[in-house]
C-alpha cells in the first residue's frame, strides 16, 4: 500500500493520498459549508450513520459551518489532523456525484465519502483515530486505508508512540473493521469503557483499542510512505 503525504503546513501535510483515497483538510476553505451541510444533515443515510458516532446529524448551516471551523483550527494548531475522505468519480456508487473540493483543491476531480481525523496528545505522545463514511460507500474497506495513513503518519512522521481507537458498544460494523487493522499492525484491544461517552446527551460504553510504536515496526504491514515536511 502507498500512503503520499504532501502539502506540509506545520507539522501536519495538507493532503493524504493512498491507492483509493486522498484526504484533503476539513475546512470551510475546501468544503463548501452548504453542501457539506447536506451531507451531513438530511435523509436516513445520516441517522444510520450517526446511530453510532458521538455526533448527531446537523440540525442547520451554522452547525457546519462552526464544525468545519473548529477542525481547521485543530489543523491549524497541530493538535487536530482532521480531514475529509475523497474518492475517484469512478470509483464513487452510483447516483453519488459530489460534493467536491473547492478553494485550493477546487481542480482536483473527486468526490465526498467521509471524514477523518486523528486527535494528538503531545504530552502522551498519543493519536487517537476517528472516522465517518456516508453510507453508499460502507463495506469497501476504506476505513482500514485510511487507518493505515494515519498510523504511518503517528510513527513515521509524527514520532509518536500509540495510536488508539475506540468505538460505541453495539457498533459491529465499526468493531470488525477495527480489529482488523488492529491485528494488521500488531495491536490489541485493551478493553471496555463503561459510561465513557456521551450520546444525545446519555453516556454510552465504549470499546479501546491501541497500537504501540514497537508494534507497528515488529508487525508486516508493508506500507510504502512517502513526503517530508
């Protein structure tokens, strides 16, 4: 698997691309707030995305627009590597057509399948994953791919020493995938969090896993990463 960092700003680059993947910031500067909101606000595809994450579907524009102002500033401040997930048209479901890039990324042809980012504790030397697919574009196996960049991005750039993740008790979509990359790179499931999160407001268990430095380089991943700051 190749993993591309470019666009260095800071200590974080700007653009992320895998073999099916390319991530580019999660700003209002290149997402449009208005059709970001769409996405992220209407239908049922939302609510079966939503089910499961700490955040709920966006009651109006504004919410966009402060969320995609609150993940440039995590950018910004290199404490938030946060991202949207872009895919070829050709390779997007059919009927889903955008919504793409703009500003800075506005020539690039690609189109929405979801966010991503890795939250960094610096004192902990920690980065801790997080990710979201609409849901036409479940099952490709394009959360394991992201995780993968991310990982590279902690321990061959970043010099960090764990990445973890968690994810809602009942969410077995979301368990599989994560025990898979997991296992890919060594790590292990260090166990149940009861009443760690919030939900609506209601606390929710939710389930960690960690991978180490020391077993992501032991493991056989294979990822061949490339760009420097």
């Amino acid at each position: 698997m190749t993993i591309t960092f470019t666009d260095w700003a800071g200590l974080l680059p700007r653009r992320i691309d895998t073999d099916r993947l390319t991530m580019l910031p999660s700003t209002p500067e290149v997402m449009e707030p208005l059709e970001y909101y769409r996405v992220c606000s209407d239908g049922t595809d939302i609510e079966a995305v939503t089910e499961h994450l700490t955040w709920d579907p966006h009651a109006h524009p504004k919410e966009t627009l402060e969320f995609l102002e609150t993940t440039r500033d995590g950018l910004e401040s290199d404490e938030n590597a946060s991202y949207q997930l872009y895919v070829d048209p050709a390779d997007a479901p059919a009927g889903i057509d955008g919504p793409t890039p703009c500003g800075p990324y506005a020539d690039t042809d690609l189109v929405l399948a979801g966010g991503a980012g890795m939250g960094i504790d610096w004192d902990r030397r920690t980065g801790t994953l997080g990710t979201w697919l609409r849901k036409p574009f479940w099952g490709r196996g394009y959360s394991g791919e992201r995780a993968a960049a991310f990982v590279a991005l902690a321990f061959e750039r970043l010099d960090l020493e764990v990445v973890a993740v968690e994810h809602v008790g009942g969410n077995e979509n979301s368990r599989r995938a994560i025990e898979r990359y997991v296992e890919r790179f060594g790590g292990q499931k260090e166990g149940t969090l009861r009443n760690w999160a919030l939900k609506a407001g209601e606390p929710v268990t939710q389930h960690r896993y960690s991978i180490t430095r020391e077993e992501y380089e032991a493991s056989e991943a294979d990822l061949d990463v490339t760009g420097q700051p």
